[in-house]
C-alpha cells in the first residue's frame, strides 16, 4: 500500500475537499499540518514541494502532488472505486462544471492572499469592504451551482456523492463562516445537509482536525 502524506491546515476548504475525498475512498494517510495564517506556507522547504504556496499537497510514496481538483482527480484515477465521477462522459462533464464553479468562480476570491490585497484587517472600514466583497462573490457562484445541481438529489448531482460534493461542503462551510445568507439555495443546503451525515465527511471537517483552534 502506498504512503499517503497530507500537507494541511484545518480550516483551508481546498485541504478539506482532499480530507473528503480520501476518506471516500478509504485511504489512510498522515497529517502534516501547515498554519498558513502565521505562514508556513511560505517556507523554503514547503515551497520547494508546492511552489506557489498553497496547500493542501499530497505526497505519494515521496512523490508530491499539488493542486485539490488536480489530486482528487488523481486519487480517482489511482484507486477508481469507490467512483467519485460518475460513468457517462455528459455526467462526468457536467460534475466537473460543478466542481469549476467552486473551484474558479468562488474559492480563489476568498483566498487569505486575495482578501490581504483588498482590505486591512485592522481597519474597520476595509472589514466592511472585505464582507461586501464576500457577499457578492460567494453569492454569485453558489447561485451558480444552485442552477446547475440536481432537482431531485439528495447529492449535488443526484443520488450518489461526486467530487461536486465534496467541494460543495466546505464552500457552505466558510459561507455560514462569513456570514451569507444561504436562504435562496435549497438544493445546496440540502446536498450539504446529506453529505454531512455520512462518515468520512464528519471525519474531515475542520474542526476534527488535529491543528483545529477555537477561533
């Protein structure tokens, strides 16, 4: 069996999207925790295995893997059961368009770089400008998702958990986190809702983690 090895932080969604997906498929690993608030992240000896300084990486028997849709789509690949994609190449396009609505139309404008260019967080005023500008943009790609996800569920695309899932969960996690207002996405809500009740989704949420603080 293959040594899994997590670099990670407890509250970082793209780290919980890969603690997800693992669980789903059964896959024991280690956790290295990264505290990218007081930056780790930007160690030399981090960046030379995750050169942009993110995390999570996923290292494989020494081999380092970067990037969370990059490794879970990995994981798929190397141990295809269970299928976090569904069969049909139609479906499997249309999860992924789910899981690109997070992953480019939302995740990366509530990054912790992203929020320290458009707000000081010791100025009041730039706390209001950095809400609004969470607000609109979570809002605005969960009203996406919310178009695009299944009618009928209990999944974000039907009736079996997808690697959509497993993105959706920890984007309502740091939407209640910020304060959206979740109201006008039933479908979402309700996906989140089925997700939460299974195992390896409670086994990944932050605050199971080993480096979880109380604020």
């Amino acid at each position: 069996m293959a040594k899994l090895t997590l670099s990670t932080y407890w509250r970082s969604s793209c780290s919980y999207r890969v603690r997800i997906a693992l669980g789903y498929k059964g896959l024991a690993y280690e956790n290295v925790h990264v505290n990218i608030v007081s930056g780790e992240q930007n160690d030399a000896a981090y960046r030379a295995t995750n050169p942009i300084g993110h995390v999570p990486t996923l290292t494989i028997d020494g081999t380092a893997y970067v990037e969370s849709v990059a490794i879970m789509e990995l994981l798929e690949e190397l141990y295809p059961d269970p299928p976090l994609l569904p069969k049909k190449p139609e479906e499997r396009a249309r999860v992924r368009a789910l899981v690109e609505t997070i992953n480019a139309g939302i995740q990366p404008l509530q990054n912790l770089i992203v929020l320290g260019k458009i707000s000081d967080p010791t100025n009041p005023h730039d706390q209001e400008k950095r809400s609004e500008w969470l607000e609109f943009f979570i809002g605005r790609g969960l009203a996406a998702f919310e178009a695009q996800a299944s009618a009928d569920g209990p999944y974000s695309f039907g009736k079996t958990f997808s690697i959509a899932d497993a993105c959706l969960v920890p984007q309502l996690y740091a939407a209640r986190r910020y304060g959206v207002d979740l109201t006008a996405f039933p479908k979402l809500v309700r996906a989140d809702a089925a997700a939460c009740e299974l195992p390896f989704v409670a086994a990944a949420k932050p605050e199971a983690q080993g480096d979880a603080k109380a604020s």
